[in-house]
C-alpha cells in the first residue's frame, strides 16, 4: 500500500535539498561559513592611486584582479578558516566604485547605453540623476522562502517602461520620488534592516541598475556579514554585469519576454532577449541565482515555453532555481488603455500558468 502522506513529505525533503546545494553560497553566508563577496573585494588591495589611471587603464587592472578574487573565492570555500581584513589601501572594491563613478559622465549602465553625463543631466530614459532616490525600505515577507525575511530597498526610477508595471508608480510616473541618500547612509539604512532581522539586502525598484555606483560604494562601510541580493530586470549592459558578478551573492533576475517585439511593444526595451541571456551567462558561476518568470497571459507560447526551453538547454540545472509566478493582474497602463492591452486585460488562467510549470517540471528544473 502506497503512503501518499510520505511520498509527498519525501519529496519536499528532496526538492529543499536541491534549492540548497543550489543556493549554496547564499546558504554559506547565512550559516557562518562564507564571507559575503564585497568582503572578498575589500580585502584585495589594489596598491596603485586609481584617480591617475585612464578608465582603460582601470578596466585592465579589474581583469587583472578579478583572477585574483577567483583565487581567493575557491580558497575560502575549501578552507574556511581564512581570515578577511579591509585592505588599508585601495581595494578592489575601490577599483570597481571608481570605473563605475568615471561611466556616469558617459552613461552605459544598461543595455540602452543612453551616454547621458549624469552627473550633470538625467539619463536619457530613467530619467535618474547621479544622487541615490529611495522609495522605501523595510522586512520583506512575500519574496521566495528561503529569503524571508528580505531587508528590501524599492530604488526609484527604471530603464523598461513595462505597461502592466505593479510598482509604476516610483518606476515611471516619478523616478525621482522618495528620500535622497549618500552611500553611508545607504549602507546605515542596511545595517539597521539586518539588526531588526533581515535575513539579506534586497536592492529593487524600480530598478537598482541606475544606483550601481551608489549601492557598490555602501559596501564600503557595511558593518554585517550579509548576502546581497540583486532583484533586477537584468536588462543592464555587459560591462555593470562583469562589475557587479564579483559583488552579489544572490541573483534575482528577471526573463520576461523570449520574442523581441513583445518586449519592444510591452516594455520598450530593444535586443531584451540578447541583454537578459547575455547576462545570464555572465553569472552563471557567480553565486546563487533564483530567477522569476512571470507568466502573461496569452504569452505562453510564444514567450513562456522558449525561456523554460532555454534555460533547460543553456543554463546548469543543479545551480538554477526557478520562480514561475502567476502573480499578474491588469494595472497601469493595461487598465487605462484596455482595448489597446486586450491581450493583457485579464487574470492568467490556471491552465496557462500549470503549462508553463509542468513544461519546467518535466525538464527537471528546480522550482519554487
């Protein structure tokens, strides 16, 4: 006689030892056993004076030191007894907040690449300065479970113009709404999340991608040992990818849309599927990713199915986690221009979503 109560309690033992060994290095830092990586970065003394150096000059030595950092990576994860300190000197991570500081005045945070010098003017379509604009910031209980809970900071402004965006209202209508911070109070505001009980730093918006060189200084003054999360549309260029890999501990990132004129049409972002699997590969190797689909409705076949696909042929399985979210619901811009949106003007039916689940199912991705 089959236990169907001990099949299924058997199964989530499997299942959660699975996102564990997938989600190892977050796990490592959260049990004491791994520094988060901007520890890493700050104890990697770069003894040159990084002001004196072109930024092609700079980029070199970051190729050049991020070997180094692998190094030092794979030593602390077969001994964990290495001892960190912060560098007296300049540091690695001093070297990344400078190349990061000289791209502002040349913007390509992005994958739009706008060149806006904003340290004088916004970026051509954030529509974000240089100065750091927080909307809120507080214990998140409604992220994955294993992240709860998630000292989250909403960042305001954006780089999509999604039609259906939930949180339009700091993205779009006013990117630059909400409390102006410098990075040490940037890096205070984390410190007092994890005191009140905050499991990791959550950086959303929005869309963090604007506030890079913002949010990579804080780490500078960070007091905790904390995992650093990365919620983003990961629609951002090649270069702040290669600048942050060595710096995040855990990746949130976002596959919205496989057909490119869907993510022109819905969310205004040209060459999306090249950016996200571009900067999907980037990371692979470089901590813990959970990424989140959400599911639109009448998009199952088109943008679904492909991105399950993808990620199945493309993307190591023991180290991936997967989020197939039902969340949507018609706002914004789908509400006040229904007949425009008709295809979007709806709940997903659960038919669509348990497609779209059962596809990654029997491609044996981890889900959660």
């Amino acid at each position: 006689m089959t236990n169907f109560f001990y099949d299924e309690f058997a199964e989530g033992i499997s299942l959660n030892s699975r996102i564990e060994r997938a989600l190892s290095w977050y796990y490592g830092i959260l049990r004491g056993r791994y520094p988060p990586k901007y520890k890493i970065a700050r104890s990697l003394e770069v003894d040159v004076k990084l002001t004196s150096l072109s930024l092609q000059e700079l980029w070199s030595l970051h190729e050049e030191f991020e070997k180094e950092f692998h190094k030092l990576s794979n030593d602390i994860m077969k001994d964990e007894s290495i001892e960190l300190r912060d560098s007296s000197n300049n540091s690695y991570l001093d070297l990344k907040i400078e190349i990061l500081k000289r791209m502002l005045t040349n913007c390509e945070y992005c994958e739009r690449k706008c060149g806006s010098n904003r340290l004088t003017d916004k970026g051509k379509f954030c529509k974000v300065d240089y100065k750091t604009y927080i909307s809120s910031y507080f214990l998140h209980y409604g992220e994955e479970y294993p992240l709860v809970p998630s000292g989250t900071i909403f960042y305001s402004g954006c780089n999509l113009r999604c039609v259906y965006c939930q949180n339009y209202e700091i993205s779009q209508s006013f990117p630059l709404k909400g409390k102006v911070v410098a990075p040490q109070q940037l890096a205070a505001i984390q410190d007092k999340l994890v005191k009140e009980g905050a499991k990791n730093i959550n950086h959303v918006g929005g869309e963090p991608t604007p506030y890079t060189h913002a949010i990579v200084e804080s780490f500078k003054y960070l007091k905790t040992n904390t995992p650093q999360i990365w919620n983003s549309n990961f629609y951002m260029s090649e270069k702040l990818t290669i600048l942050l890999r060595d710096l995040i501990d855990l990746w949130l990132p976002d596959f919205k849309y496989w057909d490119d004129s869907h993510a022109i049409v819905l969310s205004a972002a040209p060459r999306y599927r090249e950016a996200v699997i571009r900067n999907l590969l980037l990371i692979e190797n470089e901590g813990s990713i959970i990424l989140r689909h959400l599911v639109l409705p009448n998009h199952v076949k088109c943008c679904s199915i492909p991105i399950i696909e993808w990620l199945s042929k493309n993307m190591p399985k023991d180290w991936l986690v997967v989020n197939i979210m039902d969340q949507y619901y018609p706002t914004y811009r789908v509400l006040s221009e229904s007949e425009r949106w008709r295809d979007l003007n709806r709940k997903v039916r659960k038919d669509e979503y348990f497609e779209v689940v059962d596809y990654a199912a029997k491609e044996d991705l981890i889900l959660i």
